[in-house]
C-alpha cells in the first residue's frame, strides 16, 4: 500500500511548507520575542495524545508544526539569539536540506549513494584547504563534536593502543593517560567514559590567566605519568574553548606531542574555522601538526544542524579503527575506486550531511564564509569595549574569538556573593523577557553571561540592542536584590 500523496496534491503541500519557512525567516528576525517561555507541561499538551490509529489531513498536521512548534521553537537564526554557539543557519543550506531529504539516500556504501559519497570527500577538502590543514587529509562527517570528540579518541585509542584491543578488549592494555586543558568540553570526559579510557585518565591541565593551557604543568604531568607505569598517550589542543573561546598553543603543543611520541588531537568544533581568517588565524599557527582534527560547520561555517567533521592525516587511520564489512555488506562491483563512507565511521546508514556544505562553500563562496567569520570577531571586540567603557559591567575573560564573558556589576559596591545572585537573576529574568537569549556559565567559579557571536546576520547596532536590554533586566535584578 503505498503510503505517498497525489502528485498535484504533493505540490500544494511542498508548496505550503514552503510558505512556513519563508514566513518563519521574514517576520521574526528582529521583530519578535525569539524565545517564548513556555513551560514543559504547556508544550506537552500540545503533543500529549494517544497513538494515532488514523490518518490525519496533511494540511491540518502543516497547521500544527506551525502554531505548536514552529511559534513554540527558540528563534535561533535570531541576531538577538547569542545561546550555545549556534551558527544560526542559512538559507542557501536549507534549501539543500529540503533537497536531500527528499532524495533519500541511504550514505553507506558508494553504490547506495554516489554524489553523496563523492560530495562529502570534496567538502572535507574544501574545508582542510580553508582552514590551512593539509589538504591529502581525509575525514567523514557526523553529527556533532560530541560524536567527533568520541571517534578521534577512538582513532587514537587504536593506533597508541599496544595490545590488539579490538579483539582483546582493553583488559590487557596499560592505563593509557590523555591530556587535556581544564578548559577542555565535556565530550571529551563522555568520550574517555565511552571508550574504556576511563575519566580519571583525561588529566585536567591548568591554564594560564589567558584560559590556554599551561605547557610546564603539561609536560610534568606526562614525565610523571610515565614515571608512575602509565603510558601517556594523546594530547587534545583546544582551538576555540566553549568557554571563552581560547585558543591552546597548538605548535607548542604539537611539539610535545611529537617530543613524547604522543598522539595529537585538535578540538576544534567550534573556533578552527577562525583559521581560514587573516583577522585571527595567527591564533592556530601549527594546526598542521595535529594527528586528527574537528571541526563543526553547524558553528563557525554557520550549516544547520547537524553537521561535524572528524578529519585524519592519514586516512588508513579512520579505515584501521572503522571498518568492519559483513556478507550482507559485500554486493556491488568490485571497483577499487569506489570509496565506501561507511569504511570510515563508526555510523554504518549515514544521512546526506554534505550537501548542505557543499552549498554552503558555492552559494556563498570562501572569501564571504571568513568576512562573515571576521565580523562576528569585530563585534565581539565591539561588546567587549562597550563592556570595558561601561560603569556597569564588568570582563571576565580576554576575547580572542567571538565569544564574550562579562558580568553585569550595577552600581557597584557588591560583595562577589551579591553579583552572583544579580547575574544568575538576570540570566532568568533574559528568559522571562524573551527578546535576547543566552545561557550563562562560571568563569573562576562565578557566574558569568556569556555571549557567542556566530551568526552571520549581526550588526552592531544589534549589539546596541542586546546592552539597552541587559541594562534594563540588570536594574530590575539589582533592585530585587535590594528588595
Ligand atoms: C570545543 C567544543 N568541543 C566539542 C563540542 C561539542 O559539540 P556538539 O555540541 O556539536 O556535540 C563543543 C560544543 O560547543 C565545543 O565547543
């Protein structure tokens, strides 16, 4: 029974769909409340309903994504929506978005998938090229840094490993040690949980008042690990902390890696695409040394959701730690140029990630990608003078990319205490308001409001709006302090 609509009535909906979209970029941008605050138990009730045993109209179901998720949804293509690094999307991106979901290719094998497979190894070279990483380097495309984070490690764990741990497990192995800045994401410690390493082993380097990692206390760590029986094994340098954007001293640290025979990753997610940049690649000199990479063009290269890149310099490395071909994988011809993706990534079905990138780089060209980069660093250099000229706030962090860490500090004379519970009020009151949105995190223990600058439609004079709102949610937190 086929399950597909008429042609001519297809067309009316596609073509309905279409008005959402086009009405969702038209009327919010800088009109409406980007965030609506709702509660969980109001967006339940929208959805909460028995298992549908009948058929809907498609028109009505149109009119419910609309009204109950589309008006419900944080507006995060918003200039005055700073949250969660998110690269806020883009047009020419959803365009193939639409595209690629209707084409419905399963991204396994070469013949399942032919432009797919072809279009994702041109991308991870466009994106190499751009950032200044060599381009015989190969990679495939996932879904997010969590995901990158976990297959480096992955990749690393096999190659440094000296026991055949795919077979034997890790039950043999040594205690192998990974370092890491205590800067570094989450992910990371998710990944060492995930893959056997064990979290205890991802030892945490203090940084330097510039958030970068201290290299003395790193190569101490590594000399006594290895004193103690353990068998240090990779270093990850951060390019962009989620933080404040710090960039980790990559040469320095590829030169220890090299020195202690070390494996070196690269976190890139969020900051590597400032490499391709004359305004702030000076920051990444010696990102080439790196064994593995990541990067997230649903940040910096401004892709919708979801789209990272797991990048190695030597491709047999992903092949070595990925591929696994059963019978019921065997069939197709037999052609050593066909590339099968699913040789190189833990995913086996892959959805057509790259075709988004792919219009990304065309519809808008490299050289607007890094303008579009660079403006987002100039108006962080914008906030954060605002910041350093204001009375009340108050920089909490360096900015070297486009993130900014500030507190709002009034009219002064709080004890540290008092500015916390002023700044954790105001992030609340920011979601009560629903006209900007961020989250805020700790810098030194401390709340901190912290603003990501990675959307290509951001002015200044949207940063003039974000400082006239904050002012006012930080006087009435200051007065409810006072009250
Ligand atoms: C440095 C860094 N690594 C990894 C990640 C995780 O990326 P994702 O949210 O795509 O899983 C992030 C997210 O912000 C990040 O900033």
């Amino acid at each position: 029974m086929s399950l597909d609509f008429e042609p001519s009535h297809f067309k009316t909906l596609i073509s309905q769909s279409a008005d959402i979209v086009n009405e969702w970029y038209g009327s919010h941008l800088r009109e409406k409340p980007i965030y609506n605050n709702y509660n969980p138990s109001e967006i339940q009730a929208f959805f909460d309903e028995p298992l549908p045993e009948n058929a809907t109209e498609a028109e009505e179901l149109l009119e419910t994504i609309r009204t109950n998720i589309f008006e419900t949804s944080n507006f995060n293509p918003s200039p005055n929506y700073y949250g969660y690094i998110t690269g806020g999307g883009n047009q020419a991106a959803i365009l193939a978005e639409i595209l690629r979901n209707a084409l419905n290719q399963n991204n396994l094998k070469w013949h399942s998938a032919p432009a797919n497979s072809e279009i994702e190894k041109i991308v991870i070279k466009w994106i190499s090229k751009f950032i200044g990483y060599p381009e015989d380097a190969a990679g495939v495309l996932v879904s997010g840094g969590s995901v990158a984070n976990f297959l480096n490690l992955a990749v690393m764990r096999k190659i440094k490993c000296p026991v055949d741990m795919a077979n034997e497990g890790m039950y043999s192995a040594p205690i192998m040690t990974v370092y890491v800045s205590e800067q570094g994401h989450s992910s990371i410690d998710k990944g060492m949980d995930m893959l056997g390493l064990g979290k205890k082993y991802l030892r945490k380097i203090p940084v330097d008042q510039h958030f970068k990692i201290n290299l003395d206390s790193l190569e101490k760590a590594i000399i006594e690990d290895r004193e103690n029986g353990f068998l240090p094994s990779c270093i990850v340098g951060i390019a962009g902390t989620t933080n404040t954007g710090s960039v980790d001293p990559l040469r320095e640290l590829g030169e220890l890696a090299q020195k202690h025979n070390l494996w070196y990753i690269i976190d890139g997610a969020y900051g590597l695409p400032g490499a391709g940049t004359q305004l702030v690649r000076d920051q990444f000199d010696g990102l080439e040394m790196a064994d593995s990479i990541l990067l997230n063009p649903h940040k910096w290269f401004f892709v919708p959701f979801e789209v990272a890149c797991v990048i190695v310099k030597k491709k047999e490395h992903l092949r070595d730690t990925f591929s696994m071909v059963p019978d019921y994988l065997r069939g197709g011809k037999d052609q050593s140029d066909r590339e099968d993706l699913m040789d190189y990534n833990l995913q086996l079905t892959k959805d057509f990630k790259a075709l988004k990138v792919w219009m990304t780089f065309k519809a808008y060209g490299a050289e607007k990608l890094r303008l579009a980069i660079e403006n987002d660093c100039q108006l962080a250099t914008y906030a954060k003078e605002l910041v350093e000229e204001s009375d009340d706030f108050e920089l909490l962090a360096p900015v070297p990319l486009s993130i900014v860490c500030f507190r709002y500090v009034g009219n002064g004379g709080y004890s540290i205490e008092q500015l916390d519970q002023i700044n954790d009020q105001l992030l609340e009151l920011i979601e009560n308001d629903g006209r900007i949105f961020f989250a805020g995190t700790k810098i030194d223990n401390h709340t901190s409001l912290r603003i990501n600058l990675t959307n290509h439609r951001r002015t200044a004079s949207d940063i003039d709006f974000l400082f006239k709102v904050l002012r006012e949610l930080g006087q009435k937190a200051e007065s409810e302090l006072k009250a």
